[in-house]
C-alpha cells in the first residue's frame, strides 16, 4: 500500500469525518453557488462530505501531490471536480477573487513558512472572503468520551498514529499565533474554536465587519 492510499484509508476511517466537522459547520451559512476551494485537499475527504452537506456549493480541490489526487478522483463523487496540481512554490493557478471561501485541513502547521500561501489565499478570496483552517492540536485528553464519539470500527486505529504523528507540530502551531497576526494585519476579523473534545483547532479569518462565528462556542 502506497503512502496516497493508506492516507485515503486513514481519510476514510469513520473518526476522520468528525475531525472534519467544523469545517462542515463554518461552511453553513454560505449561499448556495458560493465557491469553495480546498487546499492540500489530499483524497479528497472534505470535498466528498461538503458535497454531501451542502449539493449547491461549488468545491474546487489543489494539492502539490499528483498521487493523492489520483486517489481523490477515484471518488465517484469528485469526478466532476476540477482538481488541480499545486506547484512547490505555493503559488495557487487561479484568478483574482475566484473563491468565497478557502480550506486549509492539516496544511498549514507543516509549513516552515506559511505566509506565502496564506497571501495566495487572500489573492483568491471575493473582499469578503473567508478563510477556514482545521488543525491537530496535540492535545485534548483519550477519554471514552471520544472513543464513543468516533465508533469501534476497525479502521479507527489510524485515529491514534494520527494523534502520535500529528501532536508535535500540533502544539508547535499554537504557539506561532500566525493566523491571528495575519487577520490583523490584513485587517479582517479571527475566530477560534476547539472541537473534536479539544483534539482540533478550526481558525476562521472573515474579511467582514464582524466575524459570524462565536468565539464561545465548541464542537463536539
């Protein structure tokens, strides 16, 4: 099994689409016909629920690695979504205000430096964008509670090497602070939540007034 397809096995596991679900919920007030593009989509997870959520939102998938898209086209329902090979060097081969909205899920707190991309981003958010990242936070405790929650399925083990893969950089990210110093610095609004029993941080930015999600407020 090659590395492309044990991700979309891990992808595939029943727990990852509870790790998704804030991604899913920041994605509900949008219009139907908004335009969502998911970066370092990988194979394809988040688009294939997005679509299953929401049938009216348009998705758009990129990423740098050519085999994971190939296991993301594998989906039946991703066989009409453009997806598009990234090169190395960040730069996203789209126009200026394409998207209403861009997804970033377990991206960004594995870059040395993510500020490139970030202002990418930015290039290809409509002026009132939004911008959605979802990452490991390392922490967060094993209880039952989460065991419950994401099932005894036998696919599941994958839930904790991810936790063990994922924690240091996890941790690492949430001492940078480079989402609320990008929001400020180009002017927009921040929110941040813990979901997945504090095993999950969803960031939003909002090139609003005022950020629509409530800082107060977890997802389970």
């Amino acid at each position: 099994m090659n590395f492309a397809h044990f991700f979309r096995y891990v992808q595939d596991a029943p727990w990852y689409a509870h790790f998704l679900m804030p991604v899913l919920e920041a994605l509900r007030p949008l219009p139907p016909n908004a335009h969502v593009l998911d970066v370092g989509t990988g194979a394809g997870k988040l688009i294939e629920l997005g679509q299953a959520a929401y049938p009216g939102l348009r998705w758009t998938g990129a990423d740098v690695d050519e085999v994971m898209l190939a296991e993301a086209r594998q989906r039946l329902s991703l066989h009409r979504v453009p997806l598009h090979h990234l090169q190395e060097d960040g730069r996203l081969p789209f126009e200026d205000g394409a998207f209403d909205v861009v997804t970033f899920c377990s991206v960004l707190f594995l870059l040395p430096d993510p500020e490139p991309l970030l202002q990418e981003a930015r290039r290809v958010l409509r002026p009132e964008g939004r911008l959605i990242t979802l990452t490991p936070t390392g922490n967060g405790r094993l209880t039952f509670t989460v065991l419950r929650q994401i099932g005894w399925h036998p696919h599941n083990w994958t839930f904790f090497l991810w936790r063990t893969m994922t924690a240091g950089n996890g941790r690492a990210w949430a001492q940078k602070n480079t989402l609320p110093t990008f929001a400020q610095q180009t002017r927009a609004a921040y929110s941040q939540q813990h979901g997945f029993q504090g095993l999950a941080v969803i960031e939003v930015i909002d090139w609003v007034a005022k950020s629509s999600l409530q800082t107060s407020r977890a997802y389970a």
